[in-house]
C-alpha cells in the first residue's frame, strides 16, 4: 500500500523506508505532513504578494518534502524556493500552479490510503 502511493506520487519508497525503517512509520508521517503548515503559508503569501513569507514556506516545505522522499513535489518546491530566494516573485508565479498540482496530487493520494 505504501509502496503503490511513493508509485502514484512519483516518489522514491526506498528511500523513504531507509529514513523511517517501515510502513507503519512513513504512515505515522504521512499523516503528520497533512497537519504541516508550510504549503498554507506558501499559498497565502503568494495570494498576498509576500515573497519573504512565501520563501519561508517554500523552503519549510522543500525539507519536509525531501525527508519525506516525496521527488515530484521536492522538485517542484525547490525551484520556487529558488525563485523566492532570488526575489523573483513573478517567476514564483509561474511555478506556484505547478507546486499546487503537485501538492494536490500527494495530498489526495495520502487520504486515500488513511
């Protein structure tokens, strides 16, 4: 089960079972990363035109992403960390729909499997 989700996420399972030593602990965390807070932020500030918020979420959410081994997202959430950290909020603009999809496609894959 757990495998088939890092499959549908374009993630990386092996790597995540190397971090959290089993299903039942990247489950534990699964469930963690749709209590975490940093994409909220992100999707906020960039409504808002905050770039120095929106870069704190981005970056947040690009650690949590890359520990989680969630490869597609991280990608994505990287690049706009970058834009973000650059200052170049119009390019960041342009990526966000990107890191939405993206971002919608874990999160509904993740109830699914709650």
């Amino acid at each position: 089960m757990i495998e088939e989700f890092y499959k549908k996420i374009n993630g990386n399972y092996e790597n995540a079972l190397s971090r959290m030593q089993n299903d039942e602990r990247i489950k534990k965390y699964l469930r963690f990363f749709l209590m975490d807070e940093s994409y909220k932020e992100l999707e906020n500030a960039m409504n808002s035109g905050d770039c120095e918020v929106a870069f704190r979420g981005a970056h947040t959410l690009k650690g949590v992403c890359q520990n989680m081994a969630f490869t597609a997202l991280s990608i994505i959430v990287e690049q706009i960390t970058e834009e973000l950290r650059a200052k170049d909020f119009e390019k960041a603009k342009e990526t966000f729909p990107k890191v939405k999809d993206e971002y919608k496609i874990v999160i509904d894959e993740i109830n699914k499997i709650m």
